[in-house]
C-alpha cells in the first residue's frame, strides 16, 4: 500500500497530499464506514482516512499511510487521539472566550446564575492571598478577551 496516484481513483495534490472525490470511491466497505460529514476520520486498511466537505458541496476524502500499526491497542490509542484533537479543535474554533472573571468561592453561585458564565475548563480553582477563586469565562461571541477581578 503507497500513497501514488497509480491507485485510482486516488491523486496526489500539488502539496502532496493522496486525496480523491467522495464520490469516486469505489470500495464499498470503505463507503460503509466513512460518512460524508466534515472532520469525519477513520482508519481503514493501514490507511487514515479524513473526510473535507468543501463550501460548494463537493467532498474531498484524504488518505495517509499510518505508521505502527502493529496491534490493536495502537489502531484504539490513535482513534482516540484522533477523536480528542477533532473535540478540542471544534471547541476552541467554535467558542471563543471573550472574558474572564476571578470569583470568590463563596459567591461563584450568584454569578453563575448568569447564563454567560461557566466554569473554565482548565485550572478552575486558585488560592490568591489566602482566597480560593474561581475561574470563570464567558464563551458568547466576539474577537477580545479582557479581565476582571470581582470580589
């Protein structure tokens, strides 16, 4: 198995990338388990598949040769990889932080009845002079993050 256009229906980019038209693809086992949905990657047959759905409607599929693909914890290890990185590229393209807001343990239940306000994810919980704070964001929209300090 080689990533070369000799393997119809598969071409080689200009960037060297082995990709073909979704509906070129001729394997129907290959089919059966690739949906036409964007982000959508599977490995099949020593291949990793990634799925592109283009603004005009048409679908490019990308191939990669995968490497050490001896057992199958390693073919689980790389799904999972896979998953994790596609789940944390939607959630920062998708949610932006636009403010950040240090709350006094004590009182992160009033400010969290606001529905703009969540926990973050990472860190959520500091000891400043003596205080434990909570890290809070507002993920609605907008290009700026800034900072408050409430109290």
């Amino acid at each position: 198995m080689s990533n070369n256009a000799n393997d119809p229906p598969w071409k080689i980019s200009s960037k060297g990338a082995c990709w073909c038209w979704y509906e070129e693809i001729t394997d129907q086992e290959l089919l059966s388990i690739l949906k036409p949905e964007d982000g959508c990657k599977i490995e099949y047959n020593g291949y990793e598949y990634s799925v592109k759905v283009n603004d005009n409607g048409t679908i490019p599929v990308f191939r990669k040769q995968m490497t050490n693909v001896s057992n199958s914890h390693n073919t689980r290890s790389s799904k999972k990889i896979i998953l994790e990185r596609e789940l944390s590229r939607y959630d920062r393209s998708s949610r932006r932080i636009v403010d950040i807001k240090l709350v006094p343990l004590d009182k992160i239940h009033d400010v969290l009845k606001n529905e703009d306000w969540e926990i973050s994810e990472y860190n959520p919980v500091y000891e400043i002079k003596g205080e434990v704070v909570v890290v809070l964001v507002n993920r609605q929209g907008g290009t700026t993050i800034t900072g408050e300090a409430s109290r």
